[in-house]
C-alpha cells in the first residue's frame, strides 16, 4: 500500500489513477491534470475520499518511480516482448499494481501542464481586453459566433473571475451600469469562441494527421495483400523458384509455412483491408463536414448578385411612419384621470420577483435568437451567473428609477424587413418589418410584465377577459358573440354591432376572410 497525506491508496485505485493519466495524456507528453481531477471526481463513489490535484500527481509520480524500478533489470529484448503483449497487472492479494510501459511523467509534465492553464488564462484576457476596447466605442456590434461545441467548465471560470475583476463591487447604479455591463458580456463572449475557433482548428490539424496515418496503414495494408497473393499465385503455378524477400519476412512475422495458412492470412489481411478503408472514409467524411462548417454560409448565398438590392428602404420608412413613427395627442377624460388616481393610492411597494419567476423568464429567452445592436444573444446572459444576478439587479434598479438607470440605447432594435408574397414587383406596403431587440431590454419588460401581474389582479373588472394572462380571450369572445346571435335570433330582436378598423391590424389576413 502507498498513503498520500495519511489516506490509503489501494491497487485498484492506483491501477485507475495510471488508466486515467494514459487517457488524458496528451500525444506530445503532457497530462491534462484539470481534466483528470474532474473526471475522478465523477467517478469516486461516496464512501472513497477526497483526492487534491497535488495528491493526485503524487500518486502517479510514485507508480512511475516503481515503473522504473522494476523495468531497470529488463533487458531490451524482454520489454519488447512486453510491447507486444501488454496486459494491465491486476492483484487480487492487496498488493500495489506496477503498470509497465509507461511514459514516465517528470516535473516538467506538472510545469506544462500549469503553463498550459497559464496560457489559456493569458490568451482569454489579451483577446478579452481586445474586444472590450471595440465594444466600448460602439452601441451597434456584429453579433458573437455561435460556438460550435460546448464551452468547457475551466474557461467559464477564467471568464466569470475575469468579469468580477473588471466590473469590481456592485456600487451605486446608474446610465453607465449597464452599458458597462453588455460591454464586458459582449467581449466576453467573443473572447470565448476566437479561442475555441483556435482550438478548433488544433483539432483540424490533429484529424488532418490522423487522416494521414489512416492512409499510410490502408497502403500497408494493400501491399502486404499484393505480396501474399502473389506468393499465393507461384504456388498455384508451380514455380520452383525462391520465394521473394517481402513474403520471408511476412511470412517469419506471422509464423505461415504451408498454402492453408498463406490463404487463412490473406483473408485476414482482406477483412483488416476492408476496417481500414471504412475508418479512411470516415476519417474523410468528418473533415469534409468541418470544412464546411469552417467555410461559413453556402457557396450560393456568398455568390455575387447580378442586381442589387430592390428594397425601397426610404419609401418603406415613410410608409410606416404615418402608422406607428409620429406620435399622436393624447387627451385622458376625467374618469381615466380618477380611475388611475384611485390605483396610485392602493399601490403597494415594488419588491423583488422570486428564484422561480426570474427563472421562468430566463427560461422563455431563447439562447440563440437573432440579437438587437448589442450583438449578445440570450446564451450569454444565461451562461454567466455573475451576469445574470448584475442584470436582475439593475432591472429592479430601473424599475424604481427608470429615468436615472434606463439609457436612450437599450430600447432600440434592428429592423428587418421581410418580403410578403412571391411577388418581385414589391411597393413599401409589400413588406412587413421584424424588430430584433436586446436581450437585456426583453428581460426588463418582462420583469415589468411580472410585476404588473403580481399587483394588479384586481384592476381590471371580472368582465375583462383581455389582457389576463392565461386566458383564451378570443375563445371567450365567439362564444359570447355566437351566444348573443342566437339569442337574438330566437327572440327576433334587433343587434347592432360596432365595427373598429385597427390600420395594418390584420395586414396577413385576406379582407375576404375579414368580411
């Protein structure tokens, strides 16, 4: 048995702790030890003890001092025996595991591997600052790339400790807390994919390698066959003459003399030929398809157009100017005035929404949707806690003073104009605009949308059914609709109806349909 600070370290749990390293070792020599304290820490079972990163590596320092102690006697031609059959030693007596040929790990795999987390820090704050510096100049920003695999647990660390470091303690809030904040969200999230772009292109490199290798055995392969069917076709022939020097050595190699087994070990050789082109093909398809993904849009949506955009930008502005773009006077009556007094005085204090309700509005915000001008889409503000509680934060903040917390930008949006129809002759009232809004302003409405729920339930009357959350109200209106009809019909009484006509309220809707 060996201790590390007191607590035993079985042979079963040594022979799992070398498994461990071999998986997480990398191909030029350095161990991943964050990776493999994790994945330990998966796989411990409640009653096993805890076990520290330098416990860890001291463990597998000692396996491998035992390694070379027991692999010094060895002569050359022994460990080459053991090369070729290489079985994991288990004891079923208690006693320490010696794995054999392993690569021996120095100080110098800890140095890398703390180099390597000191690299990656270092990469995330050089690009981090970078992107900060453009986000600050600017309200209007390209939206953040999608990453195409999912963001490791140690980088959201760097990147969360990173946001606390520059926005400090929560103080007093203003106009600038929040653009201060999608500021560093915003490089946040770009410094994130540019280094899994890198990494990802490290693995290109590797697959591209392996790519290779895969090629290289298939060719082996082929020639190997080539050679055995050709002593397989001067057997058949009768030929007395020697063997050539190629099949000798396959032949010592495998131990083959008579025709039975040449042809057993051609079939062999035909049945490995055809694993190793089917892996080739593999191998193939997968860099073919990170190809495309790397290439970005289509090649027919990056191809020049012959015309230009027919799009009347100018005119559709106009046209929906006279709609929603100019404000119209407002007059309230008298009884609007006293109604809205009589709920000022039964207000009653706003206070914070509940874990439940803000994670039901985080819920609704879809991750990847396009984004308004800041360029952060809602997986940002959901994937860094430390974002999330300062955002909540300040919307409370805005709601009790929005004049002082609220700035000018976070209301603004990118419009979209979408065609109606097939058409191609297209007038301004052919398309139909989609607003893309921040992320940040959809969790304050909604937020506001809460709060006006929680304490205005009884404002508005029983009869109501409108506007109530939960509650079909065109259902409620052609059943009351359908119900006066008939009524009227059975008593032969006279209806009169109001029509109002909501301008571009129903612009999808044929007027047939309508009518």
């Amino acid at each position: 048995m060996q201790r590390t600070k007191d607590v035993i370290w079985t042979a079963n749990k040594l022979a799992k702790l070398a498994f461990m390293v071999e998986r997480h070792r990398e191909p030029y020599g350095c161990i991943r030890w964050a990776d493999l304290r994790n994945t330990w820490d998966c796989s411990r079972m409640e009653n096993d003890p805890r076990r520290t990163l330098s416990a860890l590596k001291a463990a597998y320092a000692k396996i491998a001092g035992l390694t070379d102690r027991n692999e010094a006697p060895r002569s050359e031609a022994s460990n080459n025996e053991h090369e070729e059959e290489e079985q994991p030693a288990e004891s079923n007596m208690g006693e320490p595991v010696t794995p054999v040929n392993q690569e021996h790990t120095s100080l110098s795999d800890h140095s890398k591997s703390d180099d390597s987390s000191e690299t990656l820090e270092q990469r995330l704050k050089e690009r981090f600052n970078c992107y900060h510096r453009m986000a600050i100049d600017s309200k209007d920003r390209q939206p953040i790339r999608r990453p195409r695999e999912e963001i490791p647990q140690g980088i959201l660390q760097l990147v969360i400790q990173i946001l606390r470091e520059k926005l400090g303690r929560r103080n007093s809030t203003n106009k600038r807390t929040l653009t201060a904040l999608k500021a560093v969200v915003y490089a946040i999230g770009k410094a994130i994919t540019s280094v899994l772009l890198d990494d990802a292109a490290e693995k290109a490199g590797k697959k591209y390698q392996k790519l290779s290798e895969a090629k290289a055995l298939r060719d082996s392969v082929i020639r190997t066959i080539s050679i055995v069917s050709h002593e397989l076709q001067r057997r058949s022939t009768g030929n007395r003459g020697a063997p050539t020097k190629q099949y000798l050595e396959i032949a010592k190699l495998h131990r083959v003399t008579t025709t039975a087994q040449v042809q057993r070990l051609l079939i062999r050789f035909k049945d490995e030929l055809k694993i190793v082109t089917s892996d080739v093909e593999t191998k193939q398809q997968a860099l073919r398809r990170l190809r495309e993904r790397q290439r970005g849009y289509p090649a027919v949506a990056r191809e020049p157009r012959e015309k230009e955009s027919d799009v009347p930008v100018a005119e559709v502005r106009e046209h929906w100017k006279a709609i929603i773009g100019e404000t119209q006077p407002f007059h309230p009556s008298d009884a609007l005035n006293e109604w809205a007094r009589e709920q000022q005085t039964d207000s009653r204090d706003v206070g914070d929404l509940s874990g439940e309700t803000w994670a039901k509005i985080f819920s609704k915000i879809k991750p990847w949707k396009a984004t308004g001008p800041d360029g952060i889409q809602g997986f940002w503000w959901k994937k860094l806690p430390e974002a999330k509680e300062r955002l909540k934060a300040w919307c409370l903040e805005a709601l009790c003073k929005p004049h002082r917390i609220i700035p000018n930008w976070v209301c603004r949006g990118k419009i979209v104009l979408i065609p109606k129809g097939n058409s191609e002759a297209r007038g301004p009232g052919d398309f139909r605009p989609i607003a893309c809004l921040n992320t940040c302003y959809k969790v304050l409405t909604a937020m506001i949308a809460q709060q006006i729920l929680q304490s205005g339930r009884d404002v508005l009357p029983r009869e109501q059914v409108a506007l109530r959350k939960g509650v079909w109200g065109c259902t409620h209106a052609h059943i009351l609709d359908q119900t006066i009809c008939k009524d009227a019909l059975r008593r032969k009484n006279t209806l009169h109806t109001l029509w109002l006509d909501m301008t571009k309220a129903f612009d999808s809707v044929s007027h047939g349909a309508i009518k």
